[in-house]
C-alpha cells in the first residue's frame, strides 16, 4: 500500500474494493475522529458509538463516493451530524446554539503573551492538563470547532462547511474558544507565579 | 510516548494565539479506539467489499435465471391471490415449522391497519439495508430467495391479516402469518402504535436485515425496549441456534432512552445461508421474553414465538455489558 496515497485516493481504491486502503484510512483518521467524539459526549461507551457509527457511514456510502472536498471534509460532516443527531436525541444535552458577542471584552485577551511556556516536563503536564478542563467547561458549539480545529486540521472555511455556519461565525467561535482557554490558563498560572515572586 | 503527527502543517489562517494553545493540547491528547473496536470497524470495511464483488460475480451469472424466475413467481402470486379472494372463512393457515421449540401462547398481534401490499411490491428483509441508512447498497445475492419465496407467500397474507387480528387466531396460524412476513411487513410493524408492540417490559426485536457472504454476515437488528435508564435497559441483542447455543452477541452499553425504536450493527456472524437461528433482545432488569425473530439467510426472518426460558442460562455467559454508565 503507498502511504503517501491522498486520503480520497484511498477512498477511492475502497469504492474499487481496496480493504487495505481502507485500513490505512481508518489508520489516518481513527485517533483525531475518536477523540472528537471523546471530549463532546459522556460517557465514554457514548464516544465509541457515535465513533463506529460515522465509520459504517463511510463504509456503507463508498458506492457513492466522490472527490468533492478533501476526505476529511466528508468524514467530520458525517461525525458532525451524527452528533447533532445524539445531541436532539439526548434529553440532557445542551442545544447546538451560541450567542456571540463580538464586542465581548474577553476578545481582546487573545493576542497577549499571558500563558508562560512550561519550565519543566511537570508543569507542561499540568498546563495540559488544565488544558483539557477548560476545553471541557466551553459551549458546546465553541469546543466543537476547536476540536474540529485541532484534531481534523481543517481550515475555517471547512469547518463552517462541516458545521453548516458561515465563515465569520466560525472565526468568531474560534476565537472565543481560544480566549476562554487562554484565560483559564493565565487563571492557573498566576497564582503560582505569585508564589515564585513572594 | 511519541508526539502525534499534526495534520494541520498546511493551514495558513491561524488566529492569533492559536499556536501555543494547538500545540499544548496535541501534546496531551492522545486518546485512541479500543483495540477491539478497531478490529470490529476493519472487519466490517473488509466484509463490506467481499460482499460487493461477490454480488457482482453473482449478478452476472443469474441476472437472467433470476428475472425469468421472479416473473414467473410474481404471476403465479396474482393469480393466487386473485383466487384466494374468493376463498370462504373456513380457511386454515399452513402448519409452522416443525423445528419451531415449544411455542408459548400467541402474543397479541398488532391491528394490522396497512392494506396488503402487492406481491410485486414486496421487498425482502436482506435487500433493504438502505431502508435504515438511506444508502444506496443494496442487499447481498443471497437475497433473490426471499424474494421470491416472500412474492409467492403474499398471496397468504392478506387472509392472514384477517386472521391475526381476530381474537379466535390460534398459536398455530400465527406462527405460519409469521412465516410468511415481508420485509415490507416488517416496516410496518416499525410505525405500529407502541402499545402494540412492547410486550410488558421485555425488549423486541422489530425487525432483521442481513448483508455479507456465508461464514460471516453482518445482521442490522431494530428494538424496542422500555429503556429508562441504567436500572432498565436492552443491554444486548444475540443470535442463538436453534439448539440453544450462543452464536453471537451484541452488546449495548447504555440505556437507548431516548432512541426509541433503535437500529445496531452486529458482525460478522459466522453462519452458513441456511442456519436456521433465532434473534432475540435482552433487558438488564428483566432478561429476555420480548418479541422474537427466526429465521436463516436463505429463507428470511419473521417473528416467530419463543419462551423466555429458552436457553435462559446465556445470560450469564460473555460478553456481558460494561457497568452502565448512565
């Protein structure tokens, strides 16, 4: 198998039949899909079906594939409404809507230095840590666009496709997943800085 | 442990202060799929395939025989049924299967309100995967024989209708109504009221659909259950041969409270086309009891009764469900 193969020619040698193609896509994907679902949904068995289940959607909807965007495009598309459909289906979850603000004072937050780089391997650690935590305490709709951010690597223009919103209002919520993360890290910082200070 | 591999080298419209925060959480997140749900998502992409290409080698070699049989069916059902409009009330339904274990006393059938549909309309359980998924596969060769064995039973079905919402139906014309179901039936049965499907608290299989080749099929079992939770859940749906034996078992690790009738993908089953088995549902508070559907691949499913004693004890061998986690 050519590893160097893009991901839609890999799907497309799948359409053909290709099982190995398959398996080195899956290979690709499988962590940062996985880890989408993990940080958005409890409990974990949660993650795995809503995981298995945008996999069998590929696999169910090769006949019909066709390069139109990058695969990674495709594939979050699917996860992306399988979680909107968990989330409507799920009494206890929170609605996919957000009011943003753009005149939010948190906003100019973000392009500050506030975050000092870990000293050691324990405090890096601790700061993604930390990390995690905040991720979990944003809007639904702020976290999902981080993630689809940092896991898929998708550009802002592909995450507005992916989530159905235009490209402004994908930058707006990047923008502050960004600065509520940075002030909750800043918020971890400061007191230990203190403490080195007293 | 190695750093991850960044797929996000080529984007060129990072926000300010995106950077340090990307880089402190792909330094942290790592998680991955457990090992056997890796293997379960392979196994079913390699499965998928081998289902194409021998579909497609099938085609070729009995489009033609097939066409020709299925028309000759398909006139023979009109005529049928034609005929059997004309037939008095003493009528009497076949004698179900003699393997068939101790049938309990017939469940109360649902009120069948849909006409019966046409023969030519019919579709068999294993050609309507896309029914569920809205994809556009469709079903496996092994598929053209209930297809036609469904086209010539229909000719029984409106009769039987009549006859499953009568109170005087016996156990015995029921189980051969149940033989005889379509798949069109079936979906019907999906959108009946849900007082006429939950048998008390019990989960009900609602219906079967299976794709795949002999030796390893993957089965699409819709349920019904009164989930309300982790004290009262369909914990697994499982396939058990006719001798009672566990052949496979699906397991559900949370309640499906809110997902009322739900859908899940099992496989592959390792099962020859004319294995006769049984599939059933489980529920964690009250075991099994609910609606069961019978049947092999050659021949298709249908609801078929079961006592709720049969083969009981697999409840407690593996898999077993995870501690419920909500």
């Amino acid at each position: 198998m050519d590893e160097s193969a893009s991901d839609e020619d890999l799907m497309l040698r799948y359409r053909g039949g290709d099982a190995d193609a398959f398996a080195l896509l899956y290979e690709r994907h499988k962590g940062a899909l996985y880890r989408y679902f993990v940080r958005q949904t409890r409990p974990g068995a949660v993650a795995e079906e809503l995981f298995q289940d945008v996999w069998t959607n590929v696999i169910r909807a090769r006949e019909r594939y066709e390069v139109r965007a990058r695969f990674s495009t495709w594939l979050y598309s699917l996860a992306h409404n399988r979680l909107v459909d968990h989330y409507r289906r799920n009494a206890a979850a929170v609605p996919l809507a957000q009011d943003d603000d753009p005149n939010d004072p948190i906003l100019d937050r973000l392009p500050d230095d506030d975050i000092r780089e870990p000293d050691n391997e324990l405090e890096r650690r601790r700061l993604a840590q930390r990390l995690l935590q905040a991720l979990e305490t944003l809007p639904e709709t702020q976290r999902e666009v981080f993630l689809l951010r940092e896991e898929s690597g998708l550009s802002l223009e592909e995450i507005a496709s992916v989530t159905g919103i235009n490209l402004e209002a994908a930058k707006s919520r990047l923008r502050y997943a960004l600065a509520k993360l940075r002030r909750e890290l800043a918020a971890e910082a400061e007191p230990r800085r203190a403490r080195i200070q007293d | 442990m190695a750093k991850r591999k960044s797929t996000r080298d080529t984007r060129t419209d990072l926000l300010p202060g995106e950077e340090q925060l990307a880089h402190a959480y792909r330094d942290t997140a790592r998680e991955a799929p457990p090992a056997a749900l890796d293997a379960k998502i392979l196994a079913q992409a390699k499965q998928a395939v081998a289902t194409t290409v021998s579909r497609s080698n099938f085609s070729k070699r009995w489009a033609v025989p097939v066409s020709i049989a299925a028309l000759m069916v398909l006139s023979l059902s009109v005529v049928l049924q034609v005929s059997q409009r004309e037939v008095p009330d003493t009528y009497e339904a076949a004698p179900a299967v003699a393997t068939a274990p101790t049938p309990q006393p017939a469940a109360p059938e649902p009120a069948r309100k849909e006409k019966a549909q046409p023969p030519s309309e019919t579709k068999p359980a294993l050609t309507d995967k896309a029914h569920s998924t809205g994809s556009a596969s469709r079903g496996p060769a092994v598929a053209q024989a209930p297809e036609m064995r469904a086209a010539g039973a229909a000719a029984n079905d409106e009769r039987a209708r009549e006859a499953a919402g009568a109170p005087a139906a016996t156990a015995r014309s029921k189980g051969a109504t149940d033989q005889t179901m379509t798949m069109k039936q079936l979906s019907a049965d999906v959108t009946a009221p849900e007082s006429q499907l939950l048998l008390n608290d019990k989960a009900d299989v609602i219906s079967v659909r299976v794709s795949g080749q002999p030796g390893g099929y993957e089965f699409l079992v819709g349920v019904r259950s009164p989930d309300s939770g982790c004290p009262q859940y369909a914990d697994w749906w499982e396939i058990v041969g006719i001798d009672g034996a566990l052949i496979y078992r699906n397991v559900l690790p949370h309640s499906h409270a809110d997902e009322q009738p739900f859908t899940r993908a099992g496989g592959p089953v390792a099962i020859q086309p004319d294995t006769v088995v049984w599939v059933r549902a489980h529920m964690s508070n009250s075991g099994y009891g609910g609606a069961v559907f019978r049947g092999s691949i050659e021949k298709g499913f249908s609801r078929a009764p079961l006592t709720p004693d049969f083969a009981a004890t697999l409840a407690k061998q593996p898999p077993r469900p995870p501690a419920c986690q909500h």
